[in-house]
C-alpha cells in the first residue's frame, strides 16, 4: 500500500482519539496555556530541541521574566543569552534564539510573525520551528514533524517500528495527508500526536495498552515485527569535546569580567583537548578573545 492510500485510509480514524486523548491526557506545560504568547511558544520551541522538558521548564520561566518579548532579548547582548542558557546544553541555539530575536525586532515591530514563510527566513528558525510556531501559536495548519511524530506515524501507518534517522520526504508528504482539513484542529492534531509520541508511543518501551489507537496501529497488525536495530543512542558525554566546552562556558557564564587564560585552563587537565574546545566555542560566536589574553562571552 501506498503512503498517500494508507494516510487516506487511515487518517479520518485515527483524528478523533488521538485528540480526545490529547485532551485528556495532556501536560499543563507553560507554553501550552491561553496566555502564552507567541514569544513563549518561540522560546519553548528552541529550549525543547534535544533538550528535556524537565531541564527546560526552570530556564524558560526565568527567560520569559527576564525577556518577555523579542525587543527586550535584542536589547541585550548575545552573551547574556548564552549567560542565561545554562546548562541545556548546545548553547549555539542562545544565539541563534537571539539572532532571531533581533530579526523580529527590525523586521517586524517586535512580534513574532505569524506568516510562515517570514519565521522561515529568521535566523535560527528551521522547517520545524516555523511550522510549530505557525501551528501551536496561531492555530494553523502545518506538518510539524519532530521525532515523536515521526515515530508515532511510522508505526501508526507505515506499520515499521522506527522512523528513518533523516526526515524524508516520503514522511513529509504523509505528515500533510494526515493533516485534518479545519485550522484549529490541525493544530490541536500536531500537538496530540507529538504528546502522544512522548508519553505513550515511546522510543524504547511504547505502552501500547494505553494507546488510543493501538487497535488500528499499522505496526501491532503486523505483528510488531523490529527494526534492524533500536534506535541510535546519543553520544556519550563524558571526556567529549563537548563536556569540555560545557566546563570553559560555565566558567564564563559565572564570570563578571573578562577571564585569564589560567582559570581556564583549570578546568581541564588534557591541553591539546582543551585548546580544541576553547578555539571551537571562538569559532561558533559563544565565546570573544580579547587581545590582552582573556576571554567573555560575546557582547555583540
């Protein structure tokens, strides 16, 4: 069977549980209450990329008291941005969030737009985030494709147990088949399948017995037949590179000056490693040497 035959067989069955589920199963998260603005389902969307909810929620409270809009966030500079990231790690997404910031600023009067072809073009924004933005804050009907998603949908309709490692564009065409046609409730579908996707249609346990659709689950009818292998594991983090850079950062973000070369170099015993990550956090914007010798966090 075809993706687009299997979508239009299957998509009018599986709308109405998964978002009755939604309904009733959904987290109270921050950024899904009435009174998040656009700005906040921005953050969120950026904060939540290979990042926990549980890391992310302490830093996107303190982020929205301190930068309740893109105009306040522009105002400051970029490494009060990486400052304020602490620890939920890939800090390059502080400055991206913060390059974006600024673009909404001078281009749009400081409101996150809700045309999806202009949060494309920002800096930082992706096809995912602008269709997420597009979609959970303004009701409208886009194809938001993370991986719980994606998971949710290879097993519910392509009946595999795992998605592709890269989105293609065979899911791409899928995700839109399966979009209900009325706006606001192909919003409320994006969100009900990626909630369904982190909570029930795990990565490594799925609780199939609390799934709404499981009786109509391409995957289970075939026997929950596996993958050729599970899915990839994430990099391990001790004695990486980026642990390194991890520890040099957390020495700038404490620091109220500019930083010596010697209280960095205390944070890691192994030279050659050390200068890699140092010269790589210069590379990506995180991190200004200046010509004295010492080191903050951008300012421009």
């Amino acid at each position: 069977m075809t993706v687009t035959a299997a979508a239009q067989q299957t998509s009018a069955l599986l709308h109405a549980p998964v978002i009755d589920w939604f309904d009733a199963h959904a987290r109270d998260l921050p950024w899904r209450r009435p009174e998040t603005g656009p700005w906040g389902v921005m953050v969120s969307e950026f904060m939540l990329q290979q990042t926990p909810v549980s890391r992310v929620l302490p830093v996107y409270e303190q982020w929205l008291a301190r930068w309740p809009s893109p105009a306040a966030l522009a105002a400051e500079a970029p490494g009060e941005a990486v400052r304020a990231w602490g620890r939920l790690g890939y800090p390059r997404r502080a400055l991206r969030l913060h390059a974006a910031a600024t673009a909404i600023t001078e281009r749009h009067g400081g409101e996150v737009p809700s045309d999806h072809g202009a949060l494309l073009a920002l800096p930082g924004v992706g096809e995912y985030t602008a269709a997420a933005v597009a979609s959970f804050a303004y009701g409208q009907r886009h194809a938001v494709l993370d991986t719980n998603v994606r998971r949710v949908f290879a097993r519910a309709v392509t009946g595999v147990q795992y998605p592709p490692n890269a989105t293609t564009a065979a899911e791409r065409r899928l995700a839109r088949e399966l979009l209900p046609q009325r706006e606001p409730v192909a919003a409320r579908w994006a969100a009900a399948t990626m909630e369904l996707g982190a909570l029930v249609c795990t990565a490594r346990t799925p609780a199939c017995g609390s799934c709404p659709i499981a009786d109509r689950c391409a995957w289970r009818a075939a026997g929950s037949p596996a993958h050729d292998g599970p899915p990839r594991r994430g990099q391990t983090y001790a004695g990486t590179d980026r642990q390194v850079r991890g520890k040099l950062l957390a020495v700038l973000r404490e620091a109220v000056a500019p930083v010596p070369q010697a209280a960095l170099d205390a944070v890691w015993d192994e030279p050659v490693q050390r200068a890699r990550a140092l010269d790589g956090l210069v590379a990506d914007g995180l991190v200004e040497p200046l010509d004295d010798g010492t080191y903050r966090l951008p300012l421009t």
